[in-house]
C-alpha cells in the first residue's frame, strides 16, 4: 500500500513539473536537430510525457486492485477495490485522450483532472486506516490546489513572452518543388496571464503583461486564431504563385456580412455570413464598391439588395439607417469584409505543429519559402531568412504583434537578417537591438533586400537558366 501511495503522490508532483515545463517550453529553442528540425517539431512528441501521469497512477490502482483481491475477507475490501478502479478507469479514459486526440487539450485536462480527484479520494480512505484524521492527505491536498491556483490559475491580464521558431520548409511544401534557402518563421505565446508569469517576468527577459483587452470568451479568441492561421496560409500561397505568373492572386467577389448591430433594419432579413452582391442591381466585389456606392443613397430608403446564402442567390427588400459616422450617408448597420477568393495553382502540403494554434502573422514569410521553393535555386543567395508579418492582397506586409518577444526569439538563433513590417520596427528593435532587422513594406521589399545583399554567388548553372 506504501507503494501504491508513494506512486500517487509521484503522479501529482509529475502534475506541477509539467505545467511549469510547459510554462518554460520556449527556454531550449535555439536547439536543432540536423536535418531541418527545430525544437518546435521535437515537442510534437513531448505531449506524450504528460501520458506517464495517468500511466503512474494506472500503476498505483492496480497494485491496490491485486491487494484486495488477494485478501478479499479485508475490512473494507469491496469499497477499496471500487476506488482504485474508479482510478485506473479514469486514468484509462485519459491515456486514451492524450494518445489519440493530444491537440484535444480540454478532453485529456478533464479527464486527468477527474483522476487526480479520484486519487485524493483512495489516498483520503487508505490513511484513514491508520490516522482519524487523515492530515498528510488533506495537507498536500490543500498545498496542490494552491500550487495550481499559483501555477495556471487565470487573471483579469494577458501574457505575451517569447516563443518558438518555425522551418518554413517543414510547416509548407509546394508539390514537385524543393527547399533551397534557410526560411525561419516565429511565434510567441500570448495567453491570460497566471500569478507565477510575474515570477517569470522578473527572472526573465521580454515578458509584457497588460490588462486583458479580449472582449470574446477565451474558446472564441482561439476559434477566430485557428480561422487566422488557414486564411494566411491560403493568401500567403495565392500571391506567391501570383509573384511567379502562376495565379490570379487574391481577388474579391463580394461583401460577407461578420456582423450585424443591434436595432440594424437589416435585422430579421440579412443573415450572418449572407455575401452581398449587388445592391440595386449596381454589383459590388469589394467592402470599398459598397461604401462608395451607399454615398447615393439617402438614409431611410428603401434598396434592393442581392445576397448570396450558402450556395442560393437571394433578392431582398430592406431600409437603410443614417451612417453612425456621417449621418448625411446611408448604411445598413452591418460589419462586413471583402470575400477573398484565392487562387493556388497547385497542392501545398501543411504540417501540423502542436503549439502552432493559429494566427495570421506568418503569412507573408510563408509566401516568401515558397517563392524560394518554386524559383529554381532559390531567392535567399545565401542568407538565413528570419521574418513575420501578415499578407495582404495586394502583396503588402501589414503589422503583427509581439514584435519585441519575436525579435529576442530570433536574435537567438543563427538567422542572418528578420523582416519585419515596417510599422513594427521599433518594438522589434527594443527585443534585439543587435540583430539585423530590415523593415518592409512589401513582399517586394524583401526580394529586392536579399538580391541587394548576396551571402554567397550564385551559381554558373543559376546564371545560365536565368
């Protein structure tokens, strides 16, 4: 029994040196691993530690289980026996969650927390056996729970520290094409913030912490990032082959409606998602078509109105209400956005990192692999490329946050040049005052940067086919 208890309480403290590793997880970054891989692909497996935890207590409850069947006429025996296979049931059901679904983090978190529970339930009993008062199980229950609230409980501020660096070579493949140049990508982490981050933002470098400024649940901000991250991996291919004569780019075909506000005489006829087509038969392929033509019409008229609903086109009637920013200009109370269209020539084979949620920010270095990709013997000449920033239709480089974090990740590694967009200078500089940041603001911008500052010759097979 000794033993069985001394594994519990082994799983629970693998429990903290986990959550604080996880805090930590960005400390080994520089690391590489010969071909291609940096440490960010590494923790693709390290998800699979946190499987000893149920895997030691699983261990625990069956030592009990084999106890009590040994000595079946024990006082006690039956309602033992049902608490250790209540543990090993839970620890079974959360094995099972982190082998198959580990990006799951809600189904795995919840299932170990009902075995952690289950554990201070037997651990509670098996001392009462000895002790009336079970003190060392209720102490280290209360330290645990403190512990976690200090550990990961959430606070009313957000957290942006340094990340994880990214080869774009590994993350986006264009088929039938090769890596030719070192293209690294980066990410910081940004999250509620927990009381150890102030521990954290003491000991180490480049943690800001400010009030959370989220006005959506935590579950919608990572649905919208998720969202973020594929649309940037489509514009990000759409203008690199479009930079290749390969692509129409990124165009608009419409308005789609993210919003509608509160008393909008839209409300009850126009749908979330509806794309708007034409109004008074005038058509509209873009959010600034639309303003522009609304300057004809008056408040309060009545328009006719052509929307797109799922796969059907729609005529509507609807009145419109004075511009909340130019009463003398008609609206229909909505929050709209061009509906991009992309056009990606060929297959882009993406990988999956665990800790790559989401995001728009590797956008534009995304479309600069892949160029390098597609353009025989590449477009770095020879330097390590490090960069960030979104991409815009028109090829554009548009702001990212946690410049600073994103530098001070980059100045560790051996990347001889990070793009950044040229609004985010500053804030980079502040995080790596001695790495060589160049501010863009185009992709052209950094085609142009590296043709100008060659590392190495090209070479005579280059030349000829250029």
């Amino acid at each position: 029994m000794r033993f069985s208890q001394r594994l519990y309480y082994s799983g629970m403290a693998l429990v903290l040196v986990l959550i604080v590793a996880g805090e930590l997880i960005w400390l080994p970054d520089p690391l590489r691993f010969g071909t291609g891989l940096y440490w960010i692909d590494a923790l693709d497996l390290s998800v699979y530690v946190v499987a000893l935890i149920p895997l030691i207590w699983m261990l625990a409850s069956l030592l009990i289980l084999l106890n009590t069947v040994r000595k079946p006429s024990a006082s006690r025996a039956g309602w033992a026996f049902l608490r250790s296979a209540a543990v090993f049931a839970a620890g079974v059901i959360a094995l099972f969650y982190i082998l198959t679904q580990p990006k799951q983090l809600e189904y795995w978190m919840s299932a170990l927390g009902a075995a952690w529970l289950l554990v201070f339930v037997d651990l509670l009993f098996m001392e009462r056996k000895n002790r009336r008062i079970p003190m060392r199980s209720l102490s280290t229950f209360v330290v645990m729970i403190g512990l976690l609230f200090f550990l990961c409980c959430p606070t009313g501020y957000m957290v942006t520290y340094p990340g994880l660096t990214v080869n774009m070579n590994r993350y986006a493949q264009a088929a039938g094409a090769s890596s030719h140049g070192s293209m690294t990508g980066v990410l910081v982490f940004e999250r509620p913030a927990f009381p150890i981050d102030w521990v954290y933002a003491k000991l180490l470098p480049h943690y800001g912490i400010e009030v959370n400024k989220l006005q959506i649940s935590l579950g919608e901000y990572n649905k919208q990032v998720r969202i973020m991250k594929v649309d940037a991996n489509a514009a990000g291919s759409a203008i690199a082959f479009q930079k290749l004569g390969l692509g129409k780019g990124i165009t608009s075909n419409g308005v789609i409606i993210m919003a509608i506000t509160k008393n909008s005489p839209v409300e009850g006829i126009l749908q979330l998602g509806d794309v708007i087509e034409a109004v008074n038969k005038h058509k509209v392929s873009s959010a600034q078509e639309l303003a522009e033509y609304m300057v004809s019409v008056k408040p309060g008229d009545q328009v006719e109105v052509q929307v797109l609903r799922g796969d059907k086109s729609w005529i509507v009637q609807t009145k419109t209400q004075a511009n909340p920013s130019d009463p003398n200009r008609a609206a229909f109370g909505v929050n709209v956005s061009n509906k991009l269209q992309y056009d990606i020539p060929a297959t882009i084979n993406y990988r999956s990192f665990l800790l790559h949620e989401g995001g728009p920010s590797h956008g534009a270095l995304l479309a600069l692999t892949l160029i390098d990709q597609l353009t025989p013997c590449g477009i770095t000449y020879g330097n390590k490329v490090a960069g960030t920033g979104t991409i815009e239709p028109d090829g554009s480089v548009g702001s990212v946050g946690g410049l600073e974090q994103k530098a001070y990740t980059v100045s560790r590694t051996d990347s001889d040049v990070f793009f950044v967009p040229y609004t985010n200078e500053q804030d980079a500089r502040k995080g790596a005052p001695g790495l060589q940041i160049v501010p863009v603001h185009t992709l052209d911008d950094m085609l142009n940067w590296l043709k100008l500052h060659p590392k190495q010759e090209a070479s005579s097979s280059c030349l000829k086919g250029a």
